[in-house]
C-alpha cells in the first residue's frame, strides 16, 4: 500500500482561495470543488487570512530603524575586516 503524501501549497494559492471565501460570491463547499481542497482547509485559510490582514497595513519604518542600526554596524565590520586583511596581505608579500 503507498503512503501519499501531504500536498504543500503555495502562499500566492492560499490567498486566492481565501480572498475567494472573503468574497462570499461561492458557498465554502463550492469552492472545495472548484479549488479540489477540502472545506475545513478553507476555513482554516478564511481565518487566517482576517485576522493577519492588519499585517499589511502597519508602519514598517519603525522596524527600518533597527535594521538601518544593524547595516551600520555590518558596514563598519566590513571595513575593519577589510582593513585587517589588507596588512596580512602586505606582511605575506615582503616574507616571500
């Protein structure tokens, strides 16, 4: 007897059924026919979807702040690395 598998689906498919069930233009059975999915999934999917909607319209420049922090702090370790390998570089040439 084969074991099947567990079907994965993609984000973009998730939300295209959820917006789908949002829309209330089909009943949840019709769209478990129509999308092959069972009805509990896009239930499931319908939920998550209302209650993360707010995600998309909050402010990210708040969180840009501590990654702007986080660059400089990246960038300023390039530089001394940088640095750094420059004069192992120069003390290998006059050795050979």
């Amino acid at each position: 007897m084969k074991k099947r598998s567990r079907t994965r689906y993609a984000a973009s498919f998730k939300a295209k059924v959820a917006l789908a069930a949002v829309s209330e233009e089909q009943t949840v059975p019709e769209l478990a026919r129509r999308f092959k999915v069972h009805a509990n999934q896009i239930y499931k999917w319908k939920r998550e979807l209302l209650e993360n909607a707010s995600c998309v319209f909050e402010s990210t420049r708040s969180g840009d702040s501590g990654s702007s922090e986080r660059e400089g702090e990246l960038l300023q370790k390039i530089g001394e690395l940088t640095v750094e390998r420059d004069f192992l570089s120069r003390g290998l040439d006059r050795g050979r």
